[in-house]
C-alpha cells in the first residue's frame, strides 16, 4: 500500500494535493481522476447509517443508542452491532461510518450523552474498540468522535474547555487512546469546541504532538462539519476539512507553501493519510460501492432486539413483581406517550430513517396476544409542539400506502414538471447541505400531497413551521398559510375532523435562498381528554398491573443543545405518582439517554431503565417484562438523585 501511495504522490501537482484537503461536497471527498483517485463517501451514524438524505432516502436498521450500548457492558455485543452496521454501510454505497462517539459523560443534562458510551474512560474506549473492530473487519472504516472534551453542546463552537494535563490524559483523552491502540480507528474526527484556548481542529498540541506523535497515529484527521475556524487547520494538524467546498484548506495553502510560509512536507503527510484512507476501505477497487438502497436483514432485527434486551437495567423490584406471567389471566393498563409513539434515538445527526418501530404498547401486545386485556392511556403529552402526523394517518394514492407523495421542484415557485417525485413517511422534512442528486437546496419547492385519516373525532390542532415559505390546504382550503412569510414563524390551527373520513392533504415549501439548513414541519395534536392524567389513574386503579413508560424525546435530547435541568417533561412526575397511589403494582419503563430525577421511587414497585432502544425496543421490553430476556444491563453512568447531586 506504501508503495502505491508513494507513486500517486510523484504524480500530483500542488494544486491537485491542495483540493485533496476538502471534501467536494456533503458527503464526498475530492477526486483527481488524472491520477486515479476516486472519491470517498462517509455516512453519519452512530447507531445507524442515515446516508445522503433522510426525508427520501431508502431507510436502515437502528440499533440501540450509545449509552443503552454501554450499558450492556458487552463487547462482543457491541462488535456484533459493529459488523452490521458495516453491512448497512455498504448498503449506503459509503466507505466510512462516523462513529463511534466517545466523548464522556461530564454532565447528567448534557444534551449528546445518550450517543456516549459511558462516564468511565475505560469502558468508552472498550466498547468503542469493539465497535471499530466490528466496522473494520468488514472493510468500512470508524472515524472516532469528537476529540476531544465535547462533552456538552451548550456554545460548543465557541467554548473553550479549561483542562488541566492529568484529567486531560486520565479522563477524556483515554477513550481515544484505548480505541487506538485496540481497534486502530482509520479516522478521527476533531470537535468543535476549543480545548484551553485553541481550536482542535488546529490544536497542534493534540493533533500533532499527542496524536500524530506521541500515539504514532497514522490515520486521517477529519473536521467536524463546518467545525474548521481559521486558516490555522493547515498547520495545525488538520488533514481534511469537510464539508466541501473548502473553506480553509485552499488556494490559500498552495500560496503558502510556494512562498515558503507552509512546510510543503506538512501537505504531503495530510495526503499520504488521505491516500492511505481510500486503500484502507477499498475505494480504489470500488469508488462508489452501490446507488443506497434499504436492506432490512432478518438477522439484524434479531440483533436489535438481543442488543436493546441486554441494556435494560432493572432498578428496582419489590416483591418479585417482574417477570410477570404472560398467560396469567390480567389486566394491564399501559400509559404514557411514549408508550405509543416509540421514541427509539436521539435527535441530531445520530438520527435515522428506520426501518420501523416497535413501542412499547406494541411490542406488550404482541407478547401477551388474547390471554391478557391491555389497555392504553395517554397520561400526558410530552412533546415540545405537536408531534409530526403520525404516518398510519396518512395515504399517498390510490393504493392506499402509508405516508405522502413528494413532489420536487427545480425552482422556488412550484412551477413545471417536478423534477423528481417519492412517497415519505414523514411530515418533518430538513435538509442539511445534502448532496441531493435531484436537487439545488437553495433553490428548490416541493409538494407533499395524499389523504389524512385520523381516527376519532375531534378537534386537531396544527402546527406548522418553516425557515422558508409554507401553506398547508386541506380539502382544497387553506388552513395554514405563510407563503409570503421568510423567517421562522409558527402557524396554529384547530380543526375539527371526523374520524374515517379521507381528506385531501397537501403541504407546499418553497426553500430559502441563502441558509445553511432548511426545514418544514408540519405537526398535529389530536383530541385531548378534559384531564388525561385522571384518565390515566381511572385506568390503573381497575388493572391488575400498571406500567408507565415516561421519558424524553429527540425533541428534548438533542445534538445542538443541553437539557435544562433532569426533570421529566410535562406532568408526568405527578403521573407517575398518581397512578403509584391508584395501583400498588406499578411499574415504570425509562425511556431516555440520560439520567432523570425519580421523587416517586419509594412510591412504585419496579423500576426498569430502557434508554432508546432502538427499531427493536418495543418486542426487547416485552422480553424483559415477561421473562423471556434477563435484564442483565448495568448502569454506565451515575444516575444522581438530584441535579445539585
């Protein structure tokens, strides 16, 4: 491999190692096909593989999120998840995966924790070294996150985190290390922050002298997206900055080199790594593996569910609650919104267009069968805004397919033929500098239409959002309209629908000119009872058991931002100790990434920690619950009794 690497080199002109700095585009390093060299495709992760576009992309297998991994303690575990995720790698036509993220658990709020492993140095890097080797083995390459000290999201790209040598080396470098020294990741990725005053994307201190250096790293360094500052990355350590087009790593770097001002060797060594990088996950031989495509493997939903079943922790169990007995004649009052509307990761870049996913409710159901009565109760609603229309609400056609037909439009008026049509399954749609093939995000419109069925009568309020120009017509009318609007404004309507009857829906956006990101959403809030939460008692207080499944959403742990405080959202602390007080075997399932308070725990009887479990979660929680899964999972970071803790 040294040996070809070398003989390109004798090849490239300055300008040609130059634009290999920077990537072409989103998703996409540069190619010089003078020379051979074709271009490299990455993909987010962690616990799935989005690729180019999640709005109309072909959908993936998500497996449970970083701590719910970490809380297996399971290394072989974690390589299994590692190799499948190869498979859905390659599936995407990409050649690395960014991931795994290591960054500790400084914080309990820290809005990115559910995507860590773990507050210990030691098992982070273990479990991370397993997920690489688990990558590697199949030929896709790991690029490690985020080193270092990215431990919170609040101002990360200004911050600076204040560290001295020891907790540097001893806490937040280790994970690295070991991962290093274990798996022999074939990228890292700088963060964004700034580590004792410097940026790392331009930290020499860690990128050349610890990492390059002392550590003989000979992998590539890659920026966080647009997480490159100043035209300091160049001789910083900084090997390719992304995304494309370049910001720093220009003409700008070719000048310095010709007037001596930039150790041409400096250059050279970044394109060595590059070069290497590309043989290393066998680009040469396959520039661009396949056109992405959705492959949902028997075996991985197999894994799904093992993976998302062995992270459980049971936290508490009074009197052998747990396992409860499937075939037992009983009652059960399921409760809670996410009960229903399964929230499987967090929210970011990490998220992902599932394959599917199960709930609780679902996965509760399908176990028992007809043997036992279950009954459902809201409870209270927990997210920020209405939630997007649920899918199985919606049809797109005559065939009656789950979701809505998207038309794009190569202008921002709706005008001509669309340039590119689909069917999505989803009424909260965002595009990020995607590499879309059909379109130009900033000058685009595009049409969602089909029939919106809800299923009971009422009033429904909508919501819908938008950084660009939105309406939303229903049945011909306008019901929601912004079309002249240009900043971010939320529109709200009440409408009162019948349940069964198809009406007809479309939802137009015509796309800022100039932004970096771009979005419209559209959400819906169905009929509420005058007092959900006394519903909920009413519903516990007739059952032989009553489970809670109370937590977060991507809404409230989020890459972008921490989360005020660890309470749980809305009224459901009260929930909880309502339906505690109205059944005296109440469970409560945790559906979150992070530690919560509990000033209920005395009052219940089992407490079982779910995280976000992944596609599988709903079917792993019905193992555990019915004894058919040993919740075997232990607890990778403190769960403090209070913030102040």
């Amino acid at each position: 491999m040294e040996e070809k690497i070398e003989a390109i080199m004798q090849q490239l002109t300055l300008a040609e190692k130059v634009a290999l700095l920077a990537g072409a585009d989103m998703w996409h390093t540069v190619a010089i096909d003078r020379v051979g060299i074709p271009a490299m495709k990455v993909s987010d992760g962690p616990n799935g593989v989005r690729g180019v576009d999640d709005n109309t992309g072909p959908s993936s297998a998500c497996f449970p999120v970083g701590t719910a991994l970490g809380a297996t303690w399971n290394p072989a575990l974690v390589e299994q998840v590692g190799q499948a995720l190869a498979e859905e790698v390659k599936a995407k036509g990409a050649h690395v995966l960014l991931a795994p993220t290591v960054n500790i658990h400084r914080s309990p709020i820290a809005g990115r924790n559910f995507e860590c492993y773990a507050e210990d140095p030691f098992l982070s890097g273990t479990l991370a070294s397993a997920y690489i080797n688990g990558l590697q083995s199949r030929g896709v390459g790991a690029c490690i996150k985020h080193f270092v000290c990215n431990d919170s999201e609040y101002e990360r790209h200004s911050m600076s985190s204040e560290v001295a040598e020891r907790p540097l080396r001893e806490i937040y470098l280790e994970p690295f290390r070991i991962a290093l020294e274990k798996a022999h990741p074939w990228t890292i990725m700088s963060s964004y922050n700034r580590i004792n005053g410097t940026w790392a994307s331009e930290n020499s201190t860690l990128l050349r002298d610890i990492l390059k250096g002392e550590w003989g790293y000979d992998g590539l360094v890659i920026s966080d997206w647009y997480g490159s500052y100043t035209e300091n990355v160049a001789a910083g350590g900084l090997d390719l900055e992304m995304p494309g087009p370049a910001r720093w790593h220009d003409d700008r770097v070719r000048r310095a080199v010709e007037n001596g001002e930039l150790d041409a060797a400096l250059v050279d060594d970044k394109v060595r790594r590059l070069l290497r990088t590309l043989f290393r996950v066998g680009a040469f031989d396959q520039p661009e593996l396949q056109p992405e495509r959705s492959v949902d493997r028997p075996e991985d939903r197999q894994l799904a569910r093992t993976a998302a079943a062995e992270a459980i922790v049971l936290l508490k169990n009074e009197g052998d609650l747990l396992p409860l007995d499937p075939h037992k004649p009983q009652r059960i009052a399921v409760i809670g919104e996410n009960a229903q509307a399964a929230q499987i990761m967090g929210g970011g870049s990490s998220s992902v267009n599932p394959h599917y996913a199960i709930s609780p409710l679902a996965g509760i159901r399908q176990r028992v069968g007809d043997d036992v009565h279950v009954d459902y109760a809201l409870g209270c609603a927990i997210h920020r805004r209405p939630r997007p229309v649920p899918v199985d609400w919606l049809r797109a056609g005559e065939n009656g397919r789950a979701g809505l037909h998207l038309a794009y439009f190569g202008n921002p008026d709706l005008a001509g033929e669309p340039v590119h049509t689909a069917v999505v399954q989803k009424t909260d749609l965002h595009w990020f500098g995607e590499s879309n093939p059909y379109i130009d995000p900033s000058n685009f419109s595009l049409r969602l239409s089909g029939q919106l069925v809800v299923p009971q009568s009422g009033p429904y309020t909508f919501n819908l959002e938008s950084n660009g120009a939105s309406r939303v017509l229903l049945d011909g009318e306008p019901v929601l309209d912004r079309w002249q609007a240009g900043a971010v404004v939320e529109m709200v309507a009440t409408l009162e629908l019948v349940a069964g009857q198809p009406y007809d829906l479309i939802l137009e956006y015509s796309a800022p000119a100039e932004a970096r990101g771009r979005f419209v959403r559209l959400g819906c809030q169905p009929p509420q009872d005058d007092d959900p939460v006394q519903t909920a008692v009413d519903l516990a207080a007739v059952s032989d058991v009553a489970i809670v499944v109370a937590g977060l959403t991507k809404e409230w742990e989020s890459e972008g931002f921490d989360r005020p405080d660890m309470e749980l959202v809305g009224a459901q602390n009260e929930l909880i100790a309502r339906v505690a007080a109205a059944n005296p075997n109440t469970i409560v399932v945790l559906n979150v990434g992070s530690p919560v308070t509990m000033p209920w725990l005395d009052a219940v009887t089992a407490v079982l920690q779910l995280w976000y479990p992944g596609q599988e979660g709903g079917n792993a929680l019905a193992d555990v619950l019915f004894g058919e899964a040993n919740p075997s999972g232990r607890l990778p970071t403190t769960f403090p009794r209070r913030l102040a803790d």
